[in-house]
C-alpha cells in the first residue's frame, strides 16, 4: 500500500533545524526501504515545498532539494478530475485544511492507501488515515 508524502514531512526531512527533523530521518529510513510500500508525492506538495523552501533556505537550496525530489518520487498530477473532488472535499470539510490537504486525502483514496507521512495534525482527525510521524 503506498504512502504519501506530504510537504511537512519533505521540510523537516529536508531542515536539520526542524524540530521533527529527527523523527523524519527515522521514518524516511523506512520509506526508503519500502516498508510502507512505494512512496510519492503530488505535483500539490511540489508546489508547497518550493514556496516554503523558498522562504527558509533560498533558492539556491530550494533548486537542490526539487532537483533531488524530482530524480527520486514518483509525482503524480492532479489532474480535472481529482481537482474537482479536492474541491468538494474543501467546501464540505470542517477540518482546517488546505486545498493541497484536501488533494493529499483523494489521492490517497484513488491509490487505496490509507498512509500519509506527515506532521500536521489535522490528518489525525480524517477517518481512515493512518499519519506515518
């Protein structure tokens, strides 16, 4: 069953600094030894790590970490369809998430995964998703 990995989970890997740094490290080393199965990304959280990685460490760095993203996850793009079911699940939600969030959860119903490598607490509240931290 694959796992997703979300933007949160990529800026602590990512950020020495990052108080869930550590715990990233941890976890990554099973992702990367398929314990949770394949992993990926959407072209969503690509977007999102860029505009925070610019913020926090500059372009420079930001164009490593994308360059290293894109040789090694799977991204998959969200596509007319997903974008619409993102979007229902946006307006009807109570939770307090994102529109990315809300592509995150219907990407992972599409794969018929119920992981998320993540550190936002707002995925601990949806039913059947399991947040890998």
């Amino acid at each position: 069953m694959p796992v997703l990995l979300d933007t949160s989970f990529i800026i602590a890997f990512d950020n020495e600094r990052d108080v869930h740094h550590k715990n990233a490290a941890i976890i990554w080393n099973k992702i990367a030894k398929m314990d949770y199965g394949q992993y990926f990304i959407s072209d969503h959280i690509f977007d999102e790590v860029i505009g925070v990685s610019l913020r926090r460490i500059g372009k420079e760095k930001t164009l490593g970490l994308c360059n290293k993203i894109i040789k090694s996850i799977p991204i998959i793009n969200v596509d007319n369809q997903l974008f619409k079911e993102s979007w229902n699940l946006f307006k009807e939600s109570n939770l307090n998430l994102s529109f990315t969030d809300c592509t995150n959860i219907i990407l992972t119903r599409l794969f018929k995964s119920n992981k998320i490598a993540s550190f936002d607490e707002e995925f601990n509240k949806i039913k059947g998703i399991e947040v890998i931290k």
